[in-house]
C-alpha cells in the first residue's frame, strides 16, 4: 500500500542532498566574504612614501614584510580610525632617490595572473588535446565509434517502418521462410488475436542458410510489414579489445530496445560473438571478451517477457559454431533455414530484379533460371546487373537472353582471356578435349543437356569449357546417374588418349571432381556391393561450402585399402565408358573438332544438329 512512497523517498533524496551541497557552499562564501569585508574596515592602504614618513616619526609599532607588501599597526590611529595599514613594496634604492624630491609615491604590484594562467593551463590544454585526438584516432580504428566516453554504448541501427523500405513483397524464392515469418509480424501487430489460444511469440528466431540468400532481407521485411522499430547490429561491432564492453553493448541494446517495445533486434552473423565456449581447447577461459559479451546475451534472453513485444531475429551461416546454451528453446525457439531457391524461387527472384532493367520481348525468366542451378538471390540480382552492363557494351536497346548467357558464362568461367594466344597444337587438344564432355554428355541417357562450348579461354587457367543446362533440379541421384557424371567429367581425357594417344594436364580439376564423386559412392552413400550399406564417412553441414577439415579415420587399414580399391574401380569403369562412347562415333569427333577450332564456340542450335548425329549413331 505504501509502494508510492518509495519514488517520493527517492526523491526527497536527491533534494537532500542537493540541499547539504549548498549549504556547505554557502557557508564558504559567507566566511570569504566576512574575512574581506573585516580587512577593507580594519586594514588601511598606505603610499610607501607614507610609510617612510610615519616609520621616521616613529608611528609604527610592529611590520609584516612580504614579498610585495609591508603590514603593521600605528601607535596612533588614522582619521579614519584604523591602525592597521598595508603598503606595496618599492625598491630601496629607487624609494632613496626619491625621497629627496619630496614626491609622493607608491608601489603597484603587476597583475601576473593571466601569465601564469596561461604558463600552467596551455601547455595542459595542448596536452590534452593531442591526447584526446591520438585517442579519438585509436578509438576509430579498433572500432570504438564515438570515442572512449560512449564505448558501452550500443551502435545497433534504428529503423522504422518508413526507414526499412522493405516488405515481404521485395522478398521471393523463400515462401516457407516468410511463412514461419509472418506469424511473428502477426504476433507484433496484434498480440492478443495471435496469443488467444495460450501461444506466445518466439523469443529468438535463428535464420540459418548459406551467405546471399536474402536471411537480412527477410529481417528487414519483418520489421517492413511490422511497423515497429528495428535495431539492427553486426555481432563483430559486440567484440572489441577491452574486457566488459562487448557486454555493456548488449544490455545497452536491449533497454533502447524495452524504451520502444514493441520492437525487433537483428543481431547479423550471429556466429562472431555467439562462437560455442571452450572450443579451442580452454584458451581464454571464463574472462574472455567473447565469453563475457555471450553471457550476457544469454542473461537477456532470460531476462525479458515475450508478452512485451520485444523480439530477437539473429542470422548466421554457421550453425555449427554456435553455442549450444544459445540454441536452447526457450532463447532461440525457432531456427527458420533460408536455403538456395529451386527453380521455382529463381524465376521468382528473377522477376523481382528484372524489372528494374529494360528486358526484350522474348526474354523469360524461365530461360535464365535453368542455367543457374544453386544461384542464391545475391548471385541472381548480380547476375541481373551484369546481363544489364553487357547489353551496355554492345549498345543494345534492351537486355536479351543471350546477354544473360554472356554473364552466367562471365561468373561461372571468367572473363575472356583475349590476350592469351595459345598454339595450334594446344587449341587442338583443346578442341578435341571440350567436345569429348560433349559427345560423352550426349550419348549417355538422362545426362543434362549441353548448351554451349568454347575453346576461348577464361579466367585463371580455364582454356575452354562446356555448359550444360540442366531441365530441372535433382535432389536424388542414384549410382548410375553419378556414373553417367563421371564418365562425362572423363570425356576429355579420353578424347585426348584416343586422338593423341597421350593425356595433358587439362584434365586436372575434372580429375578432382570425379575422385570425390567415386569416394562418395564408397564412403557416404553405401553404393559398393562389397563394402556394404556403411557410411565410412560423415557429411558435415558446411554452408560457407569450405572443404572440412579431415575426419579421424574409424575403420581399419584393411578396409582403407578395399575403399582405394573400389575407388580406382568405378573410376576406370567411368573412363572406359567415355573411351568406347568416343570410339564408337570417331568420326563425329574429328568433324565437330575442326569445327569448334574454325568457329571457337559452338551455341544451342548447333549442338541440337550435333545431339541428333549422336544419338543415330
């Protein structure tokens, strides 16, 4: 009953205590003021000639010498009726001279106040101000912001619903996403429609997926579609070199983020201050900066009700390095993976950025989508602006097909390397090795269609290259399609054994791709009939799509052997397809070779001529 009391209390407080401050100040000034108003009244100032003449008369009793001034008393009083007197001291010699001329004199001490305020306060201010200068340049470069005095403070960006100037509109090929999205605008915009039944809002929502498939995007489209204030913050801008500041941020963020509840926090590339503790073997221990910033976030997630409108959205991809105290339920309830779009989403995704260019009447989308299988929408929106530049260059009045053609094979391959030449002998392995993955590609069923071939070089040491477009996305292979992969990958260098009787170097990354399809049939998928349904090796989640780092080995050196084994098996298999594929329509090879070495690239309508020879053959 008596909890008003309490604010009052505080209060009363404060006043108190401002009140003792001014009396105690006061109290100074009234003594200062007494002690100068008793010395004006009492103590009278004397000419040094004046002194002189009273001190020969013998009127003076007792002197006080300073440095400047002479005090004393008088046997007799003044006029005025003071007996005390204070006098400026003049120099000796010069007071002699002058007491012959009967002259009134009298000293004035030099007021050197200002000389000395400045012989103490400038160089102090110079000091500081080099200080706080070198220090506001070393706060700049390790990321401080705003210097030392707002190292704590947070550095989240605010946004609001007019600031954002996203929707889920702007956002395509990631419907289910926005889907499991949508139920926490539901949830901001009206919690008590939403929450009827008992449910509550997600306290943390984990958007997971490989980098450019929009996870930032779809942040700012929940806060678009929202309309509540959005903090949004890089989990790197968390971590700095002094102890403690990384978790000052974090509770600075969150009560900015409890002042404009609702509201949403995106933490982006959660994974540099969420990293899982003691990873590395107990190096840093519980004192880290790293540690202490991701105690404290946890504490907050803890810490604030859900019924409050406050909702966290965080993105990372890597999941795997995260802590597991971070992904518990009740912190992150829901992980939301925002993957590569299916053909579906990059039509979709195509059809947002296309219509900012200025498109030909026949370019589809569709078209551009099935030559880029596993694009994300950062790629595709790239993709969109490079199509737009090379139509640029050629001077074309809108953006066609062929000029999306020209910029997947400026990604995928790199630019054209006019400048290098290469012999006659080189351009014909060339030839002969590109239309080897051709004809491979063509004479073996169910393999994707090819759509180009160019012995043009590209890139760092692509001297030719072949295309092929797949039909539609394939999430299942089974061991005669990856087969049929390998034994294409190995049509150049059988192309290359049959011509000339001798392999080059050419072949070197196809050799790479088709060793890791041959162990993968072996170790992961089970595929061999002697080893058995076992899986030798595990798939790590990877999504940056960096190699991972080597398993220790769970099987023994028997096994290891039969795996090489079964390994070169499919792998000669492969290549003795390829070589009796080729074998078989020798002469189709030699024609289409001198052909590609004439014309240097071969397109769509030329292979579709060449496709109907091999399959009659």
């Amino acid at each position: 009953m008596l909890d008003w009391l309490v604010p009052l209390l505080r209060i009363m407080e404060k006043k108190t205590q401002f009140s003792l401050w001014y009396f105690v100040f006061a109290l100074l000034a009234i003594f200062t003021l007494h002690d100068l108003w008793v010395q004006v009244r009492t103590v009278e100032p004397l000419p040094y000639s004046e002194f002189q003449r009273l001190l020969k008369a013998g009127e003076v009793t007792e002197i006080s010498i300073a440095d400047n001034t002479i005090q004393g008393s008088l046997k007799q009083p003044l006029q005025d009726g003071r007996q005390k007197f204070v006098t400026t001291r003049v120099d000796p010699s010069l007071a002699k001279d002058l007491a012959q001329y009967d002259v009134k004199f009298t000293g004035i001490v030099e007021n050197t106040f200002f000389k000395d305020l400045l012989g103490w306060v400038l160089p102090a201010v110079i000091f500081v101000g080099i200080w706080f200068f070198a220090m506001k340049k070393f706060a700049g470069k390790q990321g401080l912001g705003g210097g030392f005095m707002n190292i704590g403070k947070s550095k989240a960006k605010v946004y609001v619903e007019a600031n954002t100037g996203v929707s889920f509109e702007d956002v395509a090929g990631v419907d289910e996403a926005k889907d499991e999205l949508k139920e926490v605008v539901g949830f901001l915009k009206d919690p008590k429609a939403s929450g009827r039944l008992g449910g509550r809002v997600p306290k943390g929502v984990l958007l997971v997926g490989p980098p450019g498939t929009g996870k930032t995007l779809l942040a700012k489209a929940v806060a678009g579609e929202a309309g509540v204030p959005f903090f949004s913050i890089s989990g790197s801008e968390f971590v700095e070199m002094f102890v403690g500041v990384g978790a000052a941020r974090v509770r600075d963020l969150f009560e900015q983020a409890r002042a404009k509840a609702p509201a949403i926090i995106f933490i982006d590339e959660l994974d540099a201050m969420g990293r899982a503790r003691g990873a590395f073997g107990g190096m840093g221990g519980g004192h880290d900066e790293k540690e202490q910033t991701l105690n404290q976030l946890l504490v907050e997630l803890d810490g604030f009700d859900s019924s409050s409108g406050l909702v966290l959205l965080a993105a990372t991809n890597r999941p795997e390095v995260l802590d597991p105290a971070l992904l518990r339920a009740g912190r992150f309830d829901r992980q939301v993976l925002v993957d590569r779009p299916d053909k579906k989403g990059r039509i979709a995704i195509l059809n947002v950025h296309m219509k900012k260019i200025t498109l030909a009447a026949n370019t589809d989308a569709e078209k551009v989508a099935a030559l880029t299988p596993g694009f994300t929408g950062a790629e595709l929106a790239n993709l969109v602006n490079e199509a737009a530049l090379v139509a640029t260059r050629r001077n074309g009045e809108s953006v066609t097909v062929e000029d999306f053609t020209v910029a997947v094979e400026r990604i995928v391959a790199g630019l054209e390397k006019k400048n290098r030449v290469l012999n006659e002998h080189e351009r014909t392995v060339v030839a002969y090795h590109e239309m080897g993955h051709a004809l491979v590609a063509m004479g073996l069923p169910g393999t994707d269609p090819v759509h180009k071939i160019s012995i043009i070089p590209r890139g760092v040491g692509a001297l030719g290259y072949t295309i092929q477009r797949p039909t539609e996305d394939r999430f299942l292979m089974t061991r005669a399609e990856l087969e049929n992969k390998m034994a294409v990958l190995l049509g150049g260098r059988a192309a290359e054994q049959l011509v000339f009787g001798e392999v080059s170097t050419g072949a070197a990354d196809d050799l790479q791709k088709v060793t890791s399809i041959a162990r993968s049939i072996v170790m992961r998928f089970g595929m061999d009939a002697k080893l058995g349904n076992v899986a030798y090796e595990s798939e790590r989640s990877n999504f940056l799509g960096q190699t991972a780092p080597p398993q220790e080995r769970s099987y023994s050196e028997e096994t290891a052997r039969e795996i090489d084994c079964a390994v070169r098996t499919i792998v000669a298999r492969a290549f003795e397809r390829s070589s009796t594929i080729l074998t078989q329509r020798r002469d189709i090879l030699e024609e289409t070779a001198r052909d590609l070495l004439v014309r240097e690239t071969l397109d769509e309508s030329d292979l579709k001529l060449i496709h109907e020879r091999v399959t009659e053959a």
